[in-house]
C-alpha cells in the first residue's frame, strides 16, 4: 500500500542518553509502520510543486540524492515545495538501515505494491518526476547526477514561481 510519513527536523528531537535512543528508534521505525496505514494521494498536494522520488537501499546515487533533496525541502519547503521519496525495497527493514545512515527530512512513501511504479513507468534508481501545481508532470530524471543539481534546483524554481 502507497503511504506517507513525516520526517521534520530529526536533529532537532533527538536528545542525550536513553531519551535519545528512544526518539531516534521512533523515527526510523514508527514511519515505516505507520505506512500500512495511510494511502499516498498526489492530489491532495494540488497547488504544490512535488518532486517525487523513487528509491532503493542499495541504490549508489540515492546515497547522494537524500542530502540534496534535504536542502531544496528546507530551502523551498515554505514556498510550496513538497518531497515525497518513494521506497521500492521489498524488506522494510533495508529502508530503514538506509534512513539511519541518510536520515529524510521530507516526506517518505512505500510502494509495496508498486502501483506507483506502474503508473510512473520507473525505469531506473532514483527516478524522480518534478510535478506542477497543476498536478502534471514537468520533468523526468533518471539516476541522480551530482552534476545536475545546479539544473535540478532551477527546475524546481521556476515550477515554483509559475502558476
């Protein structure tokens, strides 16, 4: 099932000591379990700009990908920009070894099904849509190249400043 969690601002909850650990097992754990739960529904994101993400724990260039899309939310979040990384691994438990070592300060989704894959057609890892307010697709990149990012970020502003 297609769901979204929430990832603000980790660093700023996890304390010192057993609190800490407490915490920090809570964000790793309680999204992916939450996910079950709730349905992933680009619509509800109308008058957004989504960049929307497909990825896998053993995929090299998401290592790269999940910093940088850390500081476009942060830089763009309160403009409207909205990330939703899509997870395509089929144990749970590898998304969150990989969210330990690459924490998601955006939005985290899981494709257990893959419906999402279908209806996207993802051919590589990462794949990631740039998407309207209007809700249509702008862009398509496959893979994730360090390169590009310069490109990437102007994309998304000017998705931001259109209407």
């Amino acid at each position: 099932m297609n769901s979204v969690t929430s990832r603000p601002g980790v660093t700023d909850i996890i304390r010192s000591g057993i609190a800490g650990t407490f915490f920090a097992v809570l964000l790793i754990v309680v999204p992916i379990t939450a996910n079950a739960a709730n349905t992933l529904n680009l619509s509800d994101y109308q008058g957004k700009v989504v960049v929307l993400d497909f990825w896998a724990s053993w995929c090299v260039p998401c290592r790269r990908s999940f910093p940088w899309m850390n500081e476009m939310q942060q830089k763009y979040g309160d403009d409207g920009l909205v990330i939703i990384a899509v997870n395509l691994d089929n144990e749970s438990s590898d998304a969150r070894k990989f969210l330990q070592q690459y924490p998601a300060e955006f939005w985290i989704s899981y494709d257990h099904d893959r419906q999402l894959v279908r209806k996207y057609a993802v051919e590589a890892m990462p794949s990631s849509f740039l998407i309207g307010r209007d809700g249509s697709i702008i862009e398509r990149h496959l893979g994730f190249k360090s390169g590009k990012t310069d490109e990437y970020e102007a994309a998304i502003v000017a998705a931001l400043q259109s209407n």
